[in-house]
C-alpha cells in the first residue's frame, strides 16, 4: 500500500488518535445510557466519531485517485498566537473583566493571520462584546465581572 495523499493520511491519523485518546480518557467515568448520559457518553460517542472519521479519511488517502497532497511547512506564529489569546483571556477576565479579556482575544489572535486590519478587528470585538453581553449576562444572567475590576462599584 502506498501513501497517495499525505495530507490526507497524517489527517486521518490524527483524528484516530485525538478520538482514541478522548475514549480512553472515558473510561474513568460512569457510562450512563443515551436515556440518562453519563459524564462518558458524550466524550467517548465524540471520541468514536472522530476515530470512524479517522479511518475514513485514512483510508481515501490510500486510495489510486487520491490528489497528490504534500505536507506543507508547520506554521508555528498562529497556533501559538491563538492559545496566547486564549490564555490571556483565560488571566484577564477576573481583572480586567469581560470587555478587556475579549478586546485581548480577538486583538491578539488576529495577528496570527497573513492580514491585520484595525478596523476589521475593532469591529469584530465591539459586535463579539455586545453578542457576549447579549447572550451570557443579560440573557443567561450569568455573574462575570464585565469591566475592569478598579471601575466596579
């Protein structure tokens, strides 16, 4: 058997491995039935679909009309861009409170793209801050901390 589609194959091992892992990782928990789910069912049914989707894509990439997809170069500054996003967020929110942790997410993550426009990303966190507001605090009524902790009451 022959490796037609890199892409394709390193894809489909990946996803087999992610699933395998999140099955796995499971069995800690108590299974429950698809009527009263457990803390496993959702983890190791996610886990099932992405080892079955897996081998699907795995598999098309063993197969004679595959594409000839070549692996190109890992590109470490957005991956490491967006989890430094994350993670500030994660460390602003109590702090600085929603809107600043958001301003941080969006403006630091959208420097790992090959365009950065200003504009775009202002527009982008003030219309992601209202949804934000919208939906967890007015709508859900959640307590979290919206503006910086020293501009609290």
């Amino acid at each position: 058997m022959q490796i037609r589609n890199a892409q394709d194959f390193w894809s489909g091992v990946l996803f087999a491995a992610f699933g395998a892992f999140f099955i796995i990782f499971a069995r800690e928990y108590d299974m429950g039935s698809a009527a009263r789910m457990g803390p496993a069912f959702f983890p190791t049914m996610l886990g099932g679909l992405l080892v079955l989707l897996g081998i699907l894509v795995g598999a098309r990439s063993l197969a004679a009309g595959a594409g000839d997809g070549k692996i190109s170069r890992f590109h470490f500054k957005p991956l490491l861009l967006v989890l430094g996003a994350v993670i500030a967020f994660g460390v602003l929110l109590r702090p600085g409170g929603l809107l600043v942790a958001l301003a941080a997410l969006v403006g630091i993550s959208s420097l790992g793209g090959d365009q950065f426009r200003l504009r775009d990303v202002v527009l982008l966190t003030i219309l992601l801050a209202l949804l934000v507001l919208a939906v967890f605090i007015w709508g859900l009524g959640m307590t979290i901390p919206v503006l910086p902790a020293f501009m609290q009451d």
